[in-house]
C-alpha cells in the first residue's frame, strides 16, 4: 500500500469516519473534529503505524496532509 | 487629501467650539454652587467637612450677607493658601471675613481623611484661567495632564465629583446625605483592627504656610474666624491627646494675639452625638443645621 | 520616518532605559535571527534559536523583577526615583514576545530574516501596538511595511472612526466602570456577597472595556498609515467554552502561547495522551499567568484557566456522551447554558486578576454567598446619580451599534448616509468622549503587563 492509503487508514481510525478520504491539500480545517486533541492520537498513531518518529521541529512546520506525507516518506527510506 | 484635511480642519473647529461652549457651562454650575460672583461678603475656605458642616444657603439667610463656599475633599494648608489667593485676586474688595475650618489634621501636611490623596488638587482645574491656580496646578501635575486640560477645557471637569456639582446646580442646589453612619458596626471594627493615627507631626512647613495665609488675609484688613470641626469621638481618641492639644494651642495663639481673629471651638460638644454623623469624620444633613446655626450666632456677633 | 516617530512616543513615557531596552532586543534579535538563517547545521540553527530566545527573555524578566530585588538597582542606571509601577516594564512584554515569535519562525523556515535594520526595527516598535500590543506576526507585519505609503481616503476615514470609538470605550465606560470596581475591590472587607458579585461582573465589562478600546485605538492608528493589525478580541463573553474563551480574548497573545508554549510541551508528551494534553495545557496557562505579572493572584489566575482548559479536555468525551443522552445537541438552551457558565468560570478567575492581594481574592471567593449587605446601590452610585446614567446610556448605545453592524450592513449603509449624517455622528462621538469622559488616575490595565 501507498503511504497514503495507510495514512488514509489512521485517519478513518483516528476521527472515527470510515468514508473519509484525505487529499494532500488538506489541513485541520478540512475534517470534522480535528482539533489539537484528536491531532496528538493522530501523531501518536501515525507514529505507532509507521514505526517512526517524527522529531520536534517536523511536527511544529507541519501544516497539510502532504506535509505528513513527505515527512513519513523522508523517513521510510531506509 | 486636501478635501479631506479642509474637512477634518473644520471638524476641530467646531469640535473645540462645542468644548469651549460645554466648559462654560459647567463653569457656570460651579461657580453657581459655590457662591462666586455673588459678591460675597462671607467666604468659608476649607474641605469636605466644611462641606458638610456648613450649609451655604442657610448661612446666607441667617447672616443676611451673600456667602462664598469654598470647599473642596482633601484641600490642605497650600491648597487652601492658592484656593484664598485665588478668591481675592477674582473679587478684590468684597469680602469682610474669611471662615476657615481647622481639624486635628491640619498641621500634619497631607490631609488624612478616608480615601482621599494627593490627587485633589485637580478639583482646581475648572479656575485654571486664573494665573495663580494656573501657576499651583502646574507645579503639582504631570505635563500630560496639564497641557491636555489647558487647550481642551472640558477635560477641566471630569473629576467625578466636580462634573456631578458642575452639571447639578444648573437644576438644584444638591443637599449632602442625612444617613447615620453604623456607630456599633464601626466600634467593632475598631476595636478589631485598632488603627491608631500613630503617624501625625506637626509640619513646619504646613504651619509656616498658615501663618503666610492669615498675614495674607489680615493684610487686607479682614477678619478670620477658624471653626473647629469635630469628629466622632471614637475616631478622635485615635489621635494621641497630647497631639492634639498641640494643635489647638497653635491656633489658639494666633487667635489670642490678634482682635480680628476668632477660634470657635465649642463644637466639640457635638462629638458624642453619633447621630448627626454621616461618617466618622463628616456631618450628615442634621449635623450640619446645627453647626451651621452655631456658626450664624457666633458669625453675627463677630462681624 | 514612522521608526522615527515611534521612537519618539516611547520616549515621550520619559524613561530612557526603556528605549535602551526595545533597542537591545531589537539587535539581539535582528542579529539572532540573521545568525539562525545562515547557518544550514540544524543543530547550530536550533542553538542560534535558543540562544536568542533566551537573550530576549532574560532582558524581559530582568526589566520586569529587577526592581523587585531592590529599588537601589535602579540608580546604578543613573536614574535618581524609580519610575512608578506600571510604567517600569511598558510594551517590554509584547515586543520581546514578538521578537521570540520572529526568532521562531526564522528557525521553521516559515519566514526569511529582514535583512534591513530599520524595517525590523519597525516591526517591532511600530507606535500604535508598542505599549499593549498586538503581537504581530512578522509574516503579517514585515510584508506590510515593505509597501510605501499612499494616501488612502477610505483607510484614513474608517481608521480616525475606530479609533474614536476605542476612545470612547475607555474613557467613558471602562474608566467609569473602574471608580465602582475600585470602591469595591480597593476595600474588600467592607463588602460582602451581592456587591462582591457586582463588582465581579463590572470588573468582567470594564476589562473588556478598557483592553479592547485601546486595541481599536491602535488598529485605528495603524490603519491610518495603512497597516493592518491582527484583531485582538471577537466578543470573548459569548464563548461557549473555556477553550473558545481563549480564541477570542487577547487572541494575538494566546496564539502565541498556543504555537510557541503549548504545541511543543503537547508534542513531545504525546506518550501520556490525554494527561499529556492536560499537563501542557497547565504549564502553557501558568505561564501565561507569570507573564502578567510574579504575584500570586496572576500564577493563581493563569493556573485556573490551565485547570479549566485540563478538566475540559477529560470531560469532553462524557460531556458529548451526556449532550447526546439528554438531545441537547446544538440546542439554543445548550448553547445559553454554556455561554453563562464559561462566562461566570471566567468571572471567577478575574476575582483573582483584580484583587489587591491573594489574601483579598481569598476573601472575596469565600464571601461570595454571604448574601445581601446593602451596598449595592452605593457601589453603582460611587460617582454619584449622572455618572451612572451616563454609563447606560452608554452601554446602551454601544449594544446597539453593534448588535446593528452584527445584523445588518450598517457600515456600508453608513457611508452612504449625506455628509452632514456621518459628520454629525463623528462629533457626537468625539463629542461625548472629550465631555463625559472621567478622570481616572489608571493608565491602561494592561500597560502593566
């Protein structure tokens, strides 16, 4: 699978929504429910997911999903 | 953009108009309220007692002279000293005697009354016309302060307590409150937290600018009668007794050397009667009629 | 030009090392944030970061608490009386604020450093939000400073307006508002239960008061020039949550703890989940409190609405659950209910805010239901019968202009009213401002900060 046909998998997890289907252009606003909360189990069970771990600085630039994208895939390569 | 400054221009024309026009208006309900330009024959001078303890109209009719009240919370020696000054540089030749009220605080520099500080020289503003209040005020704000209220005259009477009198007198003379202070509540408070006046001195400066007030008055061949004020006696056996004989000696000795100065000191007998008290420190409404028909026996005699 | 004239009004305040101080951090920073963008070596760049951050901040927390630790330091700065309390560190706060947000977003690679001196130094002593802020984003401010200035007649025009009606809010109402709160709060233990409440309530208006008035004066300055300044506050008391509460009161200020306090302290406790959440919910909020001021009743402030902010993020999920059971759903009953207890939480942590001393607050909160003392119609009438007309009237009309900009297209309707209908209401309003204004000894409540 894609990174972002798992990532789309945390997401219906993580927000509860089975028919969601993420876009690179989309940010916090976009979902229903996405506040800083829901965003910290976001992170964390992304992190869980991909086995990684995103550092500091990542996690304060991040700003749409293809941030998140990049960043996972940065970091995937072995 | 010049159309626009042509009409902004015009604008603070008619805005500073509007002001001049306002602060006249409540230049008027001032001096209404304090009897200027009545040609006083009687000016009382002193603080918020004398405003409580003397009624002005009531002392006219009595008296059966135009009465002059100038009394403003929390004035000091150098105040009343600019206040008097003030009075007689504005109205040279009326006035045939000056009544100047004296308490145990007098001489202590700054006036200690509840709630009150230093910040009461801004009830002068509205006279700041005058060059000598000019030149007082000046000396006591801050250049902010001053320069706003000097080209912009309402802002002159926005103390709370002036703008209240400045626009009331256009409709009423406003009386003072005839409620009685809680004396078995205040006892209690008292005696729980025992608040002793224990910081009062005799000021040379104060006393040196009281001698200058009276050498100023008597100059000018005019009497000065000082009424004491008392308070309520719980809150005067808060003042140490030796300090406060100190105070009526001093003004007893300048009553005593000259014929045209009288000291009315007998209404301490009203400092038991808790009942004519607003506060412990001001009459009520009841308190002030008798002070002041005290003060009318003593005044027609003396003048 | 502008540098010039913003470096005059805060020299007007007439205390020299304050212009030392905004000059210092303002190299500090300009030279930090240079340092940050050369270098490509994240782990230099982060030293640069914190290395610059903490110049900034310990040049605040020694403005703020050096006289604290005695008036005699003073004199070592060649000054011979300590400035009064509230001017000592004024505007110190938020331009050090800003220069750290600068410093931090250079570091995210979010912004570029300003290579020209004058222009930083612009962004961060720009007159109009010098003394209370807002704290301005360089990605805000900075772009709009590189236009040059052209006359605008409509900013020009709207600016002078909301400026007045700032004005107007101060001087009028908050400054009226004071003297009752003052009576009460000045002298707590005279009073008890109802005029407690009372002056509660009237402290909660005229902080508002007070602080968004002069946030309209200085957006209305600003816009005078043609800059846009970040709104500041969006009608705080109808929040329906603590955490809304927040989105809309001092909104550039709790932006700024939430990006650069709270978003890190919560990433990197992302292990502890909720408690994670909570615990840098409570730090961020203690801050907060601190950086009002080091006394007790500002830490017992911050802290409360840290604990407010904690509380909420476990009771959430069971207060969904609890919602859904009942229907209260998106209910108009639901909504009022909430309004009404954020706000009186919020009432609650002013008490602290306000009082003189944390041994006052205490008495206040354990006083509060002690019934009726009759005090409640001499606090209103503290300045006496014309004063409190004067308030309501006020009040009024302020609600229904903007219950009328809220409802309706007033302010275009406005403009297209004949000339001397618009005039006429400017100087109705300068009018009233310069007459019925009050002379009150208080600066600004939030110079202090």
């Amino acid at each position: 699978m894609t990174t972002i046909e798992t990532l789309n998998q945390v997401f219906c997890l993580v927000f509860d929504d089975d028919t969601l289907k993420i876009h690179p252009d989309m940010t916090a606003n976009d979902v229903d429910g996405w506040d800083s909360l829901s965003h910290v189990n976001l992170i964390t069970t992304i992190e869980a997911k991909f086995d990684i771990r995103f550092t500091q600085k990542e996690l304060l630039k991040q700003r749409k999903v293809r941030d998140l994208i990049s960043d996972i895939d940065r970091k995937m390569v072995p | 953009m010049a159309k626009f400054t042509l009409k902004l221009c015009i604008f603070c024309l008619v805005v500073f108009a509007t002001d001049y026009t306002v602060a006249s208006f409540f230049n008027d309900g001032l001096v209404r309220h304090h009897g200027f330009n009545n040609g006083a024959k009687v000016l009382c001078v002193g603080h918020s007692r004398s405003d409580h303890g003397i009624d002005r109209k009531r002392l006219e009719q009595g008296l059966n002279v135009p009465v002059a009240k100038y009394a403003l919370a929390g004035m000091d020696v150098f105040d009343r000293f600019a206040m008097i000054q003030h009075y007689f540089s504005e109205h040279p030749q009326q006035v045939k005697m000056v009544v100047y009220d004296i308490d145990f605080f007098t001489f202590n520099g700054r006036t200690v009354t509840r709630g009150e500080n230093d910040k009461q020289y801004r009830q002068l503003y509205p006279f700041m016309d005058n060059a000598g209040i000019d030149d007082y005020i000046h000396s006591k704000s801050t250049w902010p302060e001053y320069t706003a209220r000097k080209y912009l005259r309402s802002l002159r009477y926005n103390d709370p307590k002036v703008f209240a009198r400045a626009v009331i007198n256009h409709f009423k003379t406003p009386g003072i409150p005839s409620s009685k202070f809680d004396f078995t509540k205040y006892k209690k408070e008292i005696e729980a937290n025992a608040t002793r006046y224990d910081d009062l001195i005799i000021d040379d400066d104060a006393v040196a600018c009281f001698k200058k007030t009276i050498e100023f008055v008597r100059s000018k061949n005019i009497k000065i009668a000082f009424v004491f004020l008392p308070i309520v006696d719980l809150e005067r056996d808060l003042i140490d007794i030796k300090y406060r004989n100190k105070v009526m000696e001093i003004v007893r000795k300048y009553a005593g050397n000259d014929r045209g100065i009288v000291f009315i000191e007998n209404n301490n007998k009203y400092e038991q009667s808790h009942e004519l008290f607003y506060d412990p420190l001001h009459f009520n409404r009841y308190g002030q009629i008798l002070a002041t028909d005290d003060l009318i026996g003593v005044l027609k005699l003396a003048m | 030009m502008l540098l010039v004239a913003s470096y005059g009004f805060y020299s007007a305040l007439k205390a020299p090392y304050l212009l030392a101080v905004l000059l210092l951090v303002t190299c500090l920073s300009y030279m930090f944030g240079l340092r940050i963008a050369a270098h490509q070596d994240e782990v230099a760049r982060k030293r640069w970061l914190l290395g610059g951050s903490f110049a900034c901040i310990a040049v605040l927390v020694l403005l703020k608490y050096l006289p604290v630790l005695g008036p005699d330091t003073f004199s070592i700065f060649g000054l011979n009386r300590t400035p009064s309390q509230t001017i000592i560190s004024i505007g110190a706060s938020y331009y050090t604020f800003q220069a750290i947000s600068y410093l931090v977003d250079i570091y995210l690679e979010i912004e570029e450093p300003e290579k020209h001196f004058g222009r930083y130094a612009l962004y961060l002593a720009f007159f109009p939000k010098l003394l209370q802020g807002p704290i301005e984003r360089a990605g805000d401010l900075l772009s709009q400073l590189k236009q040059p200035y052209q006359f605008d007649h409509d900013k020009m025009r709207s600016g002078m307006i909301l400026f007045s009606w700032g004005l107007f809010k101060k001087v009028v109402i908050a400054d009226r508002l004071s003297l009752m709160v003052n009576a009460v709060y000045n002298d707590v233990h005279s009073f008890t239960g109802i005029s407690l409440i009372l002056a509660t309530y009237l402290y909660a208006m005229q902080i508002y008061f007070d602080f968004s008035g002069y946030t309209d004066m200085a957006l209305g300055t600003a816009r005078m020039f043609n800059i846009t300044l970040t709104q500041n506050f969006n009608s705080p008391y109808a929040a329906t949550s603590i955490a809304e509460f927040w989105r809309r009161w001092h909104i550039t200020f709790s932006r700024w703890i939430l990006d650069y306090i709270f978003k890190p302290l919560q990433m990197r406790w992302r292990e502890w989940k909720t408690w994670g959440t909570a615990s840098a919910l409570v730090v961020t909020f203690l801050v907060s409190g601190l950086w009002h001021g080091a006394s007790w009743g500002f830490i017992a402030w911050g802290l409360l609405h840290g604990v407010y902010l904690a509380v909420s993020v476990f009771y959430k999920p069971l207060q969904k659950k609890i919602h859904k059971n009942l229907r209260l759903e998106k209910t108009k009953y639901l909504k009022i209910w909430q309004t009404a207890v954020t706000f009186n939480l919020v009432c609650f942590a002013w008490i602290f805010f306000r009082a003189n001393s944390f041994s006052d607050a205490l008495y206040v909160v354990s006083h509060l239901g002690f019934g009726l003392d009759n005090q409640v119609m001499p606090v209103l009438l503290t300045s006496g019968k014309i004063s409190l007309s004067i308030l309501i009237m006020s009040l009024l009309m302020l609600s229904l202009v903007s219950i009328a900009i809220k409802l309706t297209n007033i302010k275009e309707t406005f403009y297209a009213k004949p000339l001397w209908f618009r005039w006429g209401a400017y100087y109705g309003l300068v009018v009233l401002s310069l007459v019925c204004n009050i002379g009150v000894d208080s600066l600004f409540v939030y110079f202090k900060f």
